[in-house]
C-alpha cells in the first residue's frame, strides 16, 4: 500500500520547508557510505534543494572494500563530495584510551561512527551546511545506530520509514539497482546488518507496520531490543527546576 512517488514528493517539501526555516541557503551534507539510507537521503536532498546544494563526504577508515559504491552515487547524482580518511583520528582516539583499564569491544566498534559525526559537522560549519541524518526507522526500531554517531544529524528524511519503503523511494528517484539492493555491512566483521541483528528487514519492517510476525523468536528478539534502545529515539532527558519557590 505504499505510495513511493506521494511519499517522495512530501519528503522533498519537508526537506525545502526545513532549510526555508533552519537555514535559507544552506547546503545539506550527506555522509555516503555507498548504502541504500546514505544514497536514498542524498537524492532526496537533490530532489528537494537541487544538486549544487548537497555535499557529500565518503569518510573511508583506512581502506573500504565497497567505496566503489559511493563514488558511484556521487557521480549518478552529480553532485560535490569529499573524501576524508578517519583512520588516523580513530588510532589517536584509541592510543589515547590506553589509560583505561579497558577499551571493549562495543567502543572500538562505534568510535569511527562518532568520529565520522564529528567529521559532518565539521564540514557543515565549514560549507555553510546542516548535516543529514540517514537512519530509519526498521534501524531506529531496534536500536540499530549509533548513538552521536550515524544517529546524530540536525534533520533526519527517513526516520519514518521501513527499509522496504526507502528502497521504494530510490527506486522511484531512480537510483542504480545495486545501490538500492546493496545489503548493508557493518564495516568490521564483514557480516551484514541482518545477520548481526538475527533477522530480516523484511520481517522486521512487517511487524513494525502490521503487528503480525510469524517466528515468535524473532518476536522476543525484536521486542527486546526496541525496549533496551528505545531512549535512543527521544530527545536527551533534561532537569528542569521548580520555579515556584
């Protein structure tokens, strides 16, 4: 029942209506991984502010096997792009750790997502910009992002859409098939998003829409992680005083 083409056309506008109010002229910036989230947001971004207006910045740490995809994109939409290696700021980060008495696993797996978000920002205040945030909302659901890295940005087109209806869209933009179906990986083990995650998309995208799920393990699982991340989809709890004293 999804409509791609309404969709898409509502989405542009909002992004226009965005920029009209929080920043009339300013470039939208895109970190591209290659990705079908990074490549469908920057042709939103072209579709709504027209292509001398999208920056987009490929952020490889070290070598990346599939920056070919990203190039890729950057050359189908035409637009302006950036290539900044990360890979000296995560080792000096990491050497520096060296005073705890740890640095595990989970640190090490998200401190290139951080930097990379620093690495946005800094181009955005640079490039007269704000930075695209390219998370959805399968990823959002379960927790599945970073957080104050790829979860991080100051507008966010795709945070009310399942994977299924992201590649909708970006078929419908016309987007390369390979990047619309390109699974995504998570840059460390080799192993795709659904593997580390125990179940599909398209599961996941059927239960968050409809309420139905055949596997009632998946279920649990899903359930689960959407109650341990949940606060990762609201605004940062703040003390607020009592003024009536």
């Amino acid at each position: 029942m999804f409509d791609a083409e309404k969709t898409t056309k509502e989405c542009a506008q909002w992004i226009r209506d965005f920029f009209e109010e929080n920043g009339k002229g300013c470039n939208a910036i895109v970190g591209i991984s290659g990705g079908k989230d990074s490549s469908v947001t920057a042709a939103l971004c072209v579709e709504a502010l027209g292509k001398d207006r999208v920056i987009g910045v490929l952020m490889p740490c070290g070598t990346q096997s599939d920056i070919d995809a990203a190039y890729a994109l950057v050359n189908h939409l035409g637009i302006k792009y950036y290539e900044i290696n990360i890979q000296a700021a995560v080792h000096g980060v990491l050497e520096q750790l060296d005073v705890l008495p740890e640095v595990s696993v989970q640190t090490r797996t998200n401190l290139p997502a951080r930097i990379r978000m620093s690495v946005l920002y800094a181009v955005g205040q640079s490039m007269n910009g704000r930075v695209a945030n390219t998370c959805n909302l399968s990823e959002d659901y379960v927790g599945y992002s970073t957080r104050y890295g790829d979860a991080a940005g100051d507008f966010s087109p795709l945070c009310q859409l399942t994977v299924g209806e992201v590649k909708a869209i970006g078929r419908f933009l016309g987007l390369p098939e390979f990047l619309v179906e390109k699974p995504p990986i998570d840059g460390l083990s080799g192993k795709t998003d659904e593997d580390n995650l125990g179940f599909t998309y398209a599961v996941l995208d059927r239960y968050i829409r409809t309420g139905e799920i055949d596997d009632e393990a998946a279920k649990a699982k899903i359930d689960r992680l959407h109650r341990l991340n949940e606060f990762k989809m609201h605004i940062m709890p703040g003390f607020r005083r009592d003024n009536t004293d």
